[in-house]
C-alpha cells in the first residue's frame, strides 16, 4: 500500500478549513502563523511558499516577514520580540537554513514557546523527552512538524507502533531524535542509526517500521528492509536530471513492503499538514478555549 501524503493532508486540511470557520464565529478571529524568512535560498522560497498555500487553504491568516540575507542576528531578534508580544499571533517561525552568520539556536530559542509551531524550542524538545507517559504530547506542547506527520501517516495506514521494532535511520534534531521519542511513547521498541553505525542492513532488516531520514538518494535498498515491513521516507534529494528522489529506492522497496510512503507527495506534504494543526493547537491554547478535536 502506497500512501499519499498529499491526499491524507488535503483531507486534514480541509476539514481544519471547516474548524477555522467555526472558531472565526465562537472566537471572534481566526488563527494567525508568522513566517520570516531570511535571504534569497531558493528551495526556502518554495518552502515558505507552500506553507503560506496551506495557510490559505485551512483559512488560517498568514503574516510573511521577507528580510535581506545581510539582517542581523538583533534585528531578527527584535521582529520575533514583536510577534511574541502581538496577541493577534498565535504561532511564529524561522525558515532554516540561515545565512551563515546567524545563530540558529539563538533565534528559534528567541520565539515564544507556546507560539513556536515547528517545536524547536528548547522547553519545547524537553516537554517531547521528558514526557513519562505516552499521552498525546502535541495535545500539551508543539511537537516537531515532520515526526508529527509520520505518526499521522502510520495513524491513516492502521499501523499501531505498540511492541513493533522500529529502526530509524539519522539522528538530525529536527527528524531523526523526535521521530525515534515518539514511537518510542507508542511503545515501540526504537533503534537509532547513523553514519557511525557498523552493519547497518543487519539492523534496518529487523525493522517492522523503517524511517529513513539521511539526506541520500535511494540510499535504503531492498535488500535492507524485511517483507511486510512500513517503510516511510523522509528524505528529500534532487538528482542530476533535476527530479525528486527520497532516501529510499521506492521502485525496489516497494514490492517488499507492506506500506510505503513516496517522495513526493509522502512525508513532505504531512510535514506542512502538521504545521497548519500545530498552529491551531497554538491558537486553541492561546485562545484558552482548547476543545478536543475531531481530527
Ligand atoms: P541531517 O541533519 O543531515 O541528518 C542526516 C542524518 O543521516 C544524520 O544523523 C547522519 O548521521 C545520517 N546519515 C548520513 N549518512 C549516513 C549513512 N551513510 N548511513 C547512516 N546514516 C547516515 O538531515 P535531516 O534534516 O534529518 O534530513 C534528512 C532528509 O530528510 C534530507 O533529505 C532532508 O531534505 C529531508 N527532510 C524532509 C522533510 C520533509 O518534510 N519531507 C523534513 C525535513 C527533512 P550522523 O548524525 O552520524 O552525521
């Protein structure tokens, strides 16, 4: 079974769409994202690009702050003070990667942890690991955008983590660690691998779930995944011939596995999904009228 990211996130988004209608009514506004984006990377344009679609699309108002490559770090700082302190904002982010002399951690630390939607704050990846119990931690605090769209992909698939093997591929902060917790408080049993991990094919086979997030064309073949196994990935990477390809060779994988996400129009599009809940979790908690939602 090949699951569609991109159908699974328009069917999210437009029942978000119906949400935002109703709280416009109860709440008097609708949700607000901030997005600032810093220099001209070209493959940061589309990003924010389709992040501001989706916004369209789920009715949420989206606020874009376009700055020159040479800003510094005090003025992004000051912009991101306004936000924080705007009421009429509910979630903030920065595009990554910034330019080079601009600290990364700086700046996402800078945003107000109850409106930092990609999940990046510190307290925000300590909520994620300190979290004992195996509630919805997204329900609490804003959880990375990109594991949060693999956990509604295997929701979507009817696979439940709970007592499967789970293997990981990559250890980066903003897939590899949060997707690894969050099967882990699924109850799954987790192995992480990374560029230092020996005999990595003897340890991907034993995966019922297989996440592949490296950065490597087709880089997870057949003979590393075990029949039946769900097999997502995350890997985004352009080939010479300027098409698309994920970390996982689909048309060789594909016929072992018992589900598979595609690149694209897998993870990728989830990963925008989740931004536009994450926001509204924002909004919900911000608006202190949190209700539990049907999606
Ligand atoms: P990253 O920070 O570069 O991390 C890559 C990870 O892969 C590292 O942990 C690295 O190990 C590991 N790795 C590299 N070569 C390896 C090898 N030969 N064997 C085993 N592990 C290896 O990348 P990222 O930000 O996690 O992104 C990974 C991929 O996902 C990229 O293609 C990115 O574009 C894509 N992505 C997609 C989405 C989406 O929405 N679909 C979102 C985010 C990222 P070390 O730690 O040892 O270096």
């Amino acid at each position: 079974m090949t699951i569609s990211g991109k159908e699974l996130a328009d069917s999210i988004i437009g029942r978000i769409a119906s949400e935002v209608e109703d709280y416009h009514v109860r709440f008097g506004r609708v949700p607000a994202l901030a997005v600032i984006l810093v220099g001209e990377d070209p493959a940061s344009k589309v990003y924010v690009r389709n992040k501001t679609r989706a916004c369209e699309r789920a009715g949420i108002r989206h606020i874009e702050i376009t700055l020159p490559e040479d800003t510094s770090e005090l003025e992004i700082l000051e912009n991101i003070e306004a936000l924080n302190a705007d009421p009429s904002v509910d979630g903030i982010l920065v595009q990554l990667p910034l330019p080079a002399h601009l600290s990364e951690s700086h700046i996402t630390g800078a945003i107000a942890r109850e409106k930092d939607v990609d999940g990046f704050h510190p307290l925000n990846v300590a909520a994620l690991w300190l979290g004992r119990d195996n509630a919805k931690i997204e329900e609490h605090y804003p959880v990375a955008c990109t594991p949060r769209g693999i956990m509604r992909i295997l929701e979507a698939a009817g696979v439940d983590p709970a007592g499967k093997r789970a293997v990981v591929i990559g250890r980066s902060n903003i897939v590899g660690l949060p997707i690894a917790k969050l099967l882990l408080n699924a109850n799954a049993t987790v192995t992480i691998c990374h560029s230092r991990t020996k005999d990595i094919a003897e340890i991907t086979r034993q995966a019922d779930i297989l996440v592949a997030a490296i950065g490597k064309p087709k880089f997870v073949g057949a003979e590393m995944v075990r029949d039946s196994a769900v097999v997502v990935d995350v890997g985004i990477n352009r080939l010479p011939d300027g098409k698309l390809c994920g970390d996982v060779d689909f048309e060789a994988v594909a016929p072992r596995a018992s589900v598979i996400t595609p690149v694209p129009g897998g993870v990728g599009p989830m990963t925008v999904c989740s931004l536009m809940e994450n926001t509204i979790d924002c909004y919900l908690r911000h608006t202190a009228k949190r209700k539990k939602r049907k999606i």
